[in-house]
C-alpha cells in the first residue's frame, strides 16, 4: 500500500496550531541514513510556552554544574532529572532518545518490524525506528505530547506512524505488541516492575525490546535483576551530545531478546 503524500498545507497548519500553545524550538537528529526533523516546545523559552518556569530553572541548574564533567572528552554525568519529572520530561529531546535513534539508524534492521515506543515524548526514538522501516506506535499518557509526536511523524514523511494515548504505569495491552522501545525510563525504581511486566506480557516470542539508559545510579538494581532472567541481552554504547549544552552523554542501549 503506498503511503499518502504529507502536504505543505497540512503541515503549516498543524504547526500553527502548536505556535499558539508553545514557543517552538526544532532539532535534527542523526538517524543513520536519514536526519530526523523534530519539532518540541521551547522549554527556555519566555513566551507563550505553558511548561513550567521550574522545569527551566532546573535545567539551568543543571549546565551551572559544568565543573562536574569529566574526561577527556567531556562526558557528563547522567541527565539526573529530579524535580522536573512530570512537570516538562515528555518536551525534552533527552539524551536517550537520540541515542536510540542514532542506534537503529546505523546498528539495527527494523524492515517491518512492529514497534511501540513506551512514553515516546516528542516521538524521536520511534520515529528512529520509523526511519528504518519499522511499524511504530507512538504511545504516551500525555495529549500534549502527542500531538508533538503526531507532527514530528508527519513532518518526516511517516504517515504510517500511528499514536496512541497509553499510560504503561496503569493501562494495559492485552497481547504481544512485537517489539519494545523504551528510552530512558529507568529513572525511578518504580518503574523496574512496569519494565519486566512489559518484557513478560507484551515483548513477542523472537522480538527484542531496545532499552536506553543514561548511566543513572539508580539503574544499577534493574540490571541485577535483569542479569538473574531468562532474556537474552546484548549491550552497546552510543555517545551523544545533549541538545541543550556542549556535554555529551554515554548511554547504554541494550537489546533484549525474548526467545520463541
């Protein structure tokens, strides 16, 4: 089936319809063969922008603590997000979701392949996966961000992208979804039994759920309990740098295999 064409019209309309709730801010995204357009709200920003002034003070907060980095190459430590979660973290570009779609665009065949981007956000992560042919749900609790998602989606050509209002932490899927895409979600420990419940009941038998993860302290407990499972799990580095500073972040993606 061939997909419809994106028109101009659509897309000035769609973007004007998001100016008048936000100050708008877009990015590009290394997603291998392709770079992705991705359109989020102006989190520093001082106008129309509904997002907490909090979530903007923490962040400055954040680059203030530039002595922390270390090495050679400037690598931060983890985007530590305490105080801000809930209040902007689906409006950010994270480090995770770059990565992610950097890594399914250079490391990863995803040729039909269904996916579900779990707390997409802006929708990066999926739409990496997208970009290499893959079947992508973008799913998220929030509306907002998926209007976000929805647009990124269609300002790169996917109109076969679909979105879907889900929160993981409560809603349910009643079968197997193909494969998993969950970036950067390991960020409190009451996520842990979210994650495993998801791998158990949704990842499908020869599918492989992605992970990434910032190098939070907080993780460590996961990948002990991960290590003690069935699933097969393979671990690779992605080094990006964050779309709001000169840092740059080492992220963890893992693969993870549920085996037929």
């Amino acid at each position: 089936m061939r997909r419809r064409a994106v028109s101009t019209q659509e897309l000035t309309r769609l973007r004007g319809a998001l100016a008048e709730d936000y100050d708008l801010r877009d990015y590009e995204v290394d997603a291998g063969p392709k770079v992705l357009r991705i359109t989020g709200p102006d989190i520093g920003g001082q106008g129309r922008s509904t997002l907490s002034n909090a979530a903007a003070k923490a962040k400055e907060t954040r680059y203030a603590s530039a002595e922390l980095l270390h090495g050679r190459d400037g690598l931060a430590p983890s985007p530590e997000t305490s105080g801000t979660r809930g209040v902007s973290n689906w409006a950010e570009l994270w480090p995770s979701s770059r990565a992610m779609a950097s890594y399914f665009g250079h490391s990863v065949r995803m040729r039909s392949v269904d996916a579900v981007e779990v707390n997409c956000g802006l929708g990066t992560a999926g739409l990496g996966a997208a970009a290499k042919g893959a079947r992508v749900t973008l799913a998220d609790s929030n509306p907002e961000a998926l209007r976000f998602a929805r647009f990124n989606a269609l300002q790169n050509g996917f109109t076969h992208v679909r979105t879907l209002e889900f929160d993981w932490r409560n809603d349910r899927f009643t079968d197997t979804v193909g494969s998993l895409i969950l970036a950067d979600v390991l960020y409190e420990e009451a996520n842990f039994d979210h994650v495993f419940r998801m791998l158990k009941d949704n990842l499908a038998p020869g599918r492989t759920a992605f992970l990434a993860e910032p190098g939070r302290p907080i993780a460590t407990s996961f990948f002990d309990a991960l290590r003690k499972t069935d699933y097969r799990v393979r671990l690779d580095i992605e080094r990006v740098q964050d779309a709001y500073s000169d840092n740059y972040y080492l992220v963890h993606v893992l693969r993870i295999k549920k085996d037929k």
